[in-house]
C-alpha cells in the first residue's frame, strides 16, 4: 500500500447529481456509483491499481471495482461521496466488505500514509499501530497465495538483480570503461524504476530494494565513483518515500 493523491471529482458529480444518485440508491439499491467517469477518475489516482493491495487493475483477470471507504451498509447516504470512493480489486472490496472503519478504523491511503501504520517484514505487512493492524486482517492483505508469494517472487526478483549490478561494479572497478559503466548504470536505474508509484506491488519492491545492504553498498560506490547522478537521486528518494 503507498499512499495517493486524490483526483479531481469527475465533473458530472455535482451536488444535485448527488442527491439524484444517492435517493436512487436508497429507493432501489442500484450499483449507482458504477459509472464510467467515476471508475476512470478513481483508476487514474491509483496508478491503475488496488488502492489497498496494489496489484494492477487493468490486467485481463483483474477487475476493478468502486470501493466505499464508510460502508454502504453503515453510510447509504456516502454512496457517491468522492471523498469515500475508493478503486479496489474484487478481492479486497469482498473481504472489507461491510466493515465498520467508524468502529475499527483502518488506514485510508488517500489520507493516511501507510508508512506510519504498517511496515513490512520477510514479505508480510506488519502493524505499527491498531490502525495498521485492523487493515491488514480487514483485507486479508497478509493472504499467502494471493499476496505474500507475489510479494516473495518480487523480492527474489530484486536481490538477484541487486548481485548483478554488484557484479557489473566490480567489473568496472577492475577494468573501467563506458559500456560497463553504461551497463551498471542501466540495470540499477532499472532497478529504482521499478520500485516507483506507478510499479505492481510498489511498496514491496521498494521496501526490499532500500532495505538490501548490498545495494546500499552498491550506491555508496558509484557516489564514490562519480557514478550516481541527480536522476538517480530522484528515482531513489521516490522509493525511499514508499517503502514499508
């Protein structure tokens, strides 16, 4: 989970199409938020993905979904409140459910930022606070099938490209020259590329990428070396801001 930045209310969402909506809604039950701007306005903010779990939205058997912060259940008259939409995959709007964030509050990334209530550990969100806590069994975001072995298969992904950027440095240090500078260069650019805002599973790639002490090692060098730039510094602060 990383936290977003809401978008602009869809434009049609004005306060008469509200209470239009909303009596709808109460009249009849009716999916009244499954409209297109309010889905295409919501996927947008979220990079196209989960806002909870983070995995992408617009792969083919992914499915998104419009997610109500304050319930339906509990808030009929929030139903196309901008503020309580939320773009979520089936399976985390299914397991929240009709939980009470009023009674169990759970973290909001859109308002909250997640770094202060989880932080994660061997490919597992852990609490920092109650907050942190109601989330993750909320969502079942520690669910070992669906989440936990994709976070590991990034992890694993990430520390064997660490140990060949390592390798790349170590032959540039013996035997210096462009393309092996280029080569370095490239794979941890890469690297930090994929652990920006808009990757899958941000936060995971993020939190093992800068936790790795062989990168750190490997950044330390190339700063040693003249190696590391402004674009890499942006790239790696930007990760550094999402990790768990």
């Amino acid at each position: 989970m990383i936290k977003l930045q809401r978008s602009a209310k869809p434009g049609f969402l004005d306060h008469a199409k509200v209470i239009e909506l909303t009596d709808k809604f109460i009249q009849t039950q009716d999916s009244v938020w499954n409209h297109q701007e309010i889905k295409r306005n919501l996927l947008s903010s979220s990079y196209e993905k989960c806002a909870y779990c983070e995995c992408l939205l617009t792969e083919e058997s992914k499915y998104m979904e419009v997610e109500h912060f304050r319930d339906k259940k509990h808030n009929p008259l929030l139903v196309v409140i901008w503020n309580n939409l939320l773009p979520a995959c089936k399976r985390c709007n299914g397991k929240k459910g009709t939980h009470d964030v009023d009674v169990e509050p759970i973290v909001n990334p859109y308002d909250d930022d997640p770094s202060d209530h989880l932080y994660s550990k061997n490919y597992r969100l852990k609490p920092k606070t109650t907050e942190g806590s109601n989330t993750i069994d909320s969502l079942s975001l520690n669910d070992r099938e669906r989440l936990v072995m994709a976070r590991f298969d990034i992890g694993e992904k990430v520390q064997e490209l660490v140990g060949t950027a390592s390798e790349r440095l170590e032959s540039f240090i013996n035997q210096p020259s462009m393309i092996r500078r280029n080569k370095l260069v490239d794979i941890v650019e890469n690297l930090l590329k994929e652990s920006q805002r808009r990757s899958e599973y941000a936060a995971c790639t993020a939190s093992v990428l800068i936790g790795d002490n062989e990168f750190q090692n490997i950044i330390s060098e190339m700063k040693r070396l003249r190696l590391w730039d402004s674009s890499l510094d942006a790239l790696y602060n930007e990760a550094d801001s999402i990790k768990l």
